[in-house]
C-alpha cells in the first residue's frame, strides 16, 4: 500500500536543496517569490548557489548533509530541489530515511531526482513528485500549465491530463501505479537497491541530450532485463535535443522505441508532456492513475 505524504497548506514550508548540480541562487529566486506568493514559507538549504567551482552543489558529504537537515526537519512539508543534473546516485546509500519515514513529505524534481524517486518508491512505499523544477518558473514560467500543475499536485487536487495520439500508439487501458522517470537514470539504477518494481506498473519515461545510439541501447537495457515485460502501460515523453552519429543512426527516437517494445500487448502513449522542456506535468510516483489510450485522444487521470 502507497502511503501518500500530507498534502501542503498555506503557511507550510517548502525546503529547497540542490542535491546534484550547481545552481546559483539568482536563478531560483523566482521560484522562491511565487512559493511565497501561493501561501508558503520558504527554507534555502546550504546548497543553493554553493559549491567549488567544478559541477557541483558541494561535495558529496554537503550535499548529503544539507538534503539530510531536509528530510529531519518536521517543519519542512516539501522538498524542491533546485535543479538535477548529475550527483544523486553518488550519496543515495548514505541518506539516512529513519525520520522520513515517520513523517513523509513530498519530494519535487525530475530528471537525476529520478534516483530519489525510484529509491524511495521501491523501498519505502512513499509517493513523490516527479514535477517541474525551480529554473522551470523563470521567464513566466510559474504562469503556465506546467508550473501549475505542481501547485495543484501539492495542494491535493488529483490530475487529469490529456495529449494529442501519435502514430505509435498502442490503443488500450490500463490502471497502476505510475513509476518511471529520466531514461538514463533508470538504466543507472538497474541492479541497485534503488531498482524500480515495474511489473503491473505504468512506467513513464523521458530524457534529454543523449546520442540516438545511446537510446536504443539504454531501452534494450530496460527490455533485457525485464523491466518493460509485465507492465501495465508505458508513456514515452519528451526526448528533447537528442543527437545523431556523423553515419546517421537511420532512425528517429520514436521508431527506435517502437521497434523495441510493439511486441508488447500493453497500451502504449509517445509523445506525452513530460521532459526536460517546458511541456512537464506534475507526475505522483506511486499514485495509482489511469491511463487511456484511444483513437481520437490520450488521457492520464488519478
């Protein structure tokens, strides 16, 4: 049974941290105006706008300090983290859940957040929000739908969102709980105790800047390991400034995933609006949800 963290009120404090990459402050201060702005107190972790000057938030042991104040402080409902990047696999053994596990609260991200998700999802049965990030809010951002589909996710409003059908498509219904996240995340995590459970699950996937080639090997990955066998349904995303060989790989991203799972009898959904773009729904890891995939219309629904 998914247990379901507490839903926020106005007055409830959102923690931000930047458990992977470097992010400097000024590009989140956006971000912390408009939480303030929908009736939340906001707490800036150590990490925002820290860092050396290589990739990081920090090192490793500041990273995994500031998240860990995070999780401990029964005062902190949320957690966004500011940006993904690059680092959570490298402290995700040594966060201590103890506390979290008490008192869960949601935590906010996408992309290398993935890794957060997925351990959390397959260890502790604790929902979690795959959504847009701080950076997400800048440039109006915060007034689009995408931005507001975070705040209706935390204030408890259940989701009903609806795409455009793609060629691909894989017509049928299906009801699970929806698990999934960054493509080369959940590869990264195949074999660790971080693993997602698929089976009978609604797996979504998306993912940003990688090689054509490198797609193709990282759902062969998926698929030889059984992780795309018993699943419910499948939701391809975004697949956003993806890159080809100097000898074209011969494919676009969307044939390459068809070819490798159209032997499945599951309903399958390409093109839907979760990515590292702007087109990035507030997606509840472990909430169950239905997904329909019609003629005319796809639509996913808590």
């Amino acid at each position: 049974m998914i247990k379901i963290p507490s839903y926020l009120q106005a007055g409830d404090t959102i923690g931000i941290v930047c458990p992977a990459g470097y992010m400097a402050k000024e590009k989140a201060q956006t971000c912390i105006d408009v939480l303030q702005e929908w009736g939340y107190k906001v707490k800036v972790g150590k990490t925002l706008g820290s860092g050396s000057d290589n990739y990081f938030s920090g090192t490793d042991a500041e990273r995994l300090q500031d998240l860990q104040d995070m999780l401990d402080d029964d005062s902190v409902k949320a957690i966004l983290c500011g940006r993904g990047g690059y680092g959570v696999g490298r402290i995700i053994d040594q966060i201590s859940f103890r506390s979290f596990k008490k008192h869960p609260k949601w935590i906010i991200g996408f992309s290398d957040i993935t890794v957060l998700h997925a351990h959390i999802y397959s260890n502790y049965k604790i929902a979690t929000l795959h959504a847009p990030m701080a950076a997400a809010f800048n440039d109006e951002g915060y007034k689009g739908e995408y931005v507001q589909s975070l705040k209706y996710a935390l204030e408890g409003k259940k989701a009903k969102y609806s795409c455009v059908p793609h060629m691909f498509n894989k017509k049928g219904e299906a009801v699970g709980e929806l698990v999934g996240g960054n493509l080369a995340l959940l590869v990264n995590i195949t074999g660790t105790p971080s693993q997602l459970k698929t089976k009978g699950r609604i797996l979504f996937i998306e993912d940003v800047g990688e090689y054509l080639y490198s797609i193709d090997r990282m759902f062969w990955q998926l698929k030889r390991s059984g992780q795309l066998d018993k699943l419910a349904g499948l939701i391809i995303g975004g697949f956003t400034d993806m890159k080809d060989t100097e000898r074209p790989f011969g494919k676009t991203v969307e044939e390459i995933i068809h070819e490798i799972v159209q032997e499945y009898d599951y309903p399958v959904c390409f093109n839907f609006p979760v990515s590292h773009g702007k087109e990035n729904y507030a997606l509840k890891v472990g909430v169950g949800y239905k997904l329909k995939v019609g003629t005319n219309k796809v639509i996913l629904e808590e």
